[in-house]
C-alpha cells in the first residue's frame, strides 16, 4: 500500500506543478490540439502528465530498495517509445509509422533482455505455429504495439484511457498476487499509484492531459507486464489477460475496420472514435454543444 500511496503523490505533485506552470511552459511547448481533428477540449492544456507518471514510477522504485527488476527493465525498453511521445506532446510531430517502429523497437528491446514472448495463444489453432519462436515473437510484438497504440486512441476524454490504465493495472495487480508472483504486483500497484495521481487532476475537468508518452508508456508497461503473468503463470488464459485491454483492443479494431471500407489511411485522424460519438449524442440530446465541459467527462462515465 505504501508504494501506491508515494507514487500517487508524486504523480499529483508533479501535475499540480505543471498545471500551476502552465502559463510559463507554454512558452516551450507548441502543441494543444485545439485544431486537431479529434479534438475534444475548449481550453490550451498541456499533455506533460506522462512525464509526471513516469517520473513517479522510476523514484517509487528506486525508493523502495531493492526495487523492482521487471519495472527497471520495462522503464529502459520503453525510453525510445517515451522520448517519441514527449516530442509529440511537445509540439514536434511525429508520423504514427514512426511511433509504431518505435513500439516495435521498445518490445523488440524487452524481449532481448528478458526473452519474455507470448508463448500459449490459448487456442488450439495457433498452437503449433507458435512451435516456431520467430512466428510467436512476430505475433507479439503485433499484439503489444497494437495495444500500446490502442491506448493513444483512446485518449480522448477526460478519465477515459486513464481509467482504463486504472482498471488493466489493478488487474494485473490482482491476478500476480493470487498467482503468487509479487515481484509484478508490487510494479502493478505502483503504477496504479501514478495513474490516480494524475487522474485527481485530469477527471473530471481535464486540467492536465496523459499525452502520447504517457499513453504510449503505460499500454507499454502494462501490456508486457501482463505477458510475464502468462510467462510465469501458464496456467492463467490470454484471454483473460487480453479482456483487460478489451476497450482499446474493441475501439482500435473498430477504427481501423472503418477506415479501412472508407478508403481512407489507417493513421488519419477523425471524430468518429465510439467515446467522441457518445460525447455528440450527449451534447445534441441533452447539453447542448456549449457544455463541452460537463458532456466530455459524462461521456466516459457513460
């Protein structure tokens, strides 16, 4: 209890000072995403949470001695993956081929240190192609970058893929500790720390975004973290595991599908993600379309 409760006030500490500094640093950082597409807010917000975060689970764990080896080793694959999305959030774009190589790469990373890879795909069908470890290490590294960009998407509404962090972290936590495998649960909780720490000031009036590095870095964190549960608890179903990431899996698979009959890229930005279309119904029907700042956080309720 004691690691959550540290890495939720650093999280917070963290994102107070950045919304109480918003004024100076937007000095430095170009990007609000006021025209953007997608965009669902009013107001220029800064998206540093993820530094926040991050930095709260890298002190947590160096407190906490001896620390946590498996948190190390995913906080060092994912600095490629983290740097990319700073320099996005602030201001410096980067092509999502680019963010996908650098998902791919950061996996890549994770799986030559620790040689962690989905090795049971729980159905009889893929089984014995996953005899081959080339094909079972291609298909996971396809599964973690999708759910790491899955987490980008969905970072649409206040709360919402902070929630849905929230919820796969507590998750993991949950299942490692009844498994037995502590040394995931304390990093689980940990990030579970972080994660209300940011969301005490992102829910429900968005004063602070998660941005790409801190979405991009917890579908990382959290996805590989849920495939050493199944490397070390094989009797635990993927599909377990996968139902935790239903949300970003559902509304990526979605996405793309639709795109894909439209013609259009997969990488282009739109307003049709499932939250933004509940956010409309509820500003048309009920609100009204200058009650942005009570229909976005209803819409993630919702």
């Amino acid at each position: 209890m004691l690691p959550l409760i540290v890495a939720m006030t650093i999280s917070f500490a963290l994102c107070f000072m950045f919304t109480k500094s918003s004024k100076l640093l937007n000095g430095f950082v170009r990007r609000h995403d006021l025209s953007a597409v997608q965009s669902m807010h009013t107001r220029p917000t800064l998206r540093l949470a993820g530094v926040a975060i991050f930095v709260s689970v890298f002190t947590t764990n160096v407190l906490f001695e001896p620390g946590s080896e498996l948190l190390s080793t995913l906080l060092l694959s994912a600095l490629p993956l983290l740097a990319l999305g700073l320099l996005e959030d602030i201001g410096l774009h980067q092509s999502p081929s680019r963010r996908l190589v650098s998902s791919i790469v950061a996996g890549s990373v994770f799986i030559a240190i620790t040689g962690t890879y989905l090795q049971n795909p729980g159905t009889f069908l893929l089984s014995a192609l996953f005899e081959y470890w080339v094909i079972a290490v291609f298909f996971t590294l396809f599964i973690t970058s999708g759910i790491v960009n899955a987490f980008n998407l969905i970072d649409g509404l206040n709360g919402l893929s902070g929630s849905v962090a929230l919820v796969a972290a507590a998750g993991i936590a949950a299942i490692s500790y009844n498994a037995g495998l502590n040394h995931i649960t304390l990093p689980a909780t940990v990030i579970c720390g972080a994660v209300i720490g940011f969301m005490m000031l992102n829910f429900p009036f968005g004063k602070i975004f998660l941005g790409d590095a801190g979405a991009y870095g917890i579908g990382f964190i959290l996805s590989w973290m849920s495939l050493d549960v199944l490397m070390e608890a094989p009797e635990i179903s993927p599909w377990a595991m996968l139902m935790m990431f239903f949300w970003p899996f559902a509304d990526t698979t979605l996405t793309m599908s639709r795109r894909i009959m439209s013609g259009l890229p997969v990488g282009q930005p739109d307003r049709l993600h499932f939250h933004q279309v509940v956010m409309r119904i509820i500003e048309i029907s009920l609100l009204g379309r200058r009650a942005r700042k009570y229909s976005n956080p209803l819409a993630t309720i919702v």
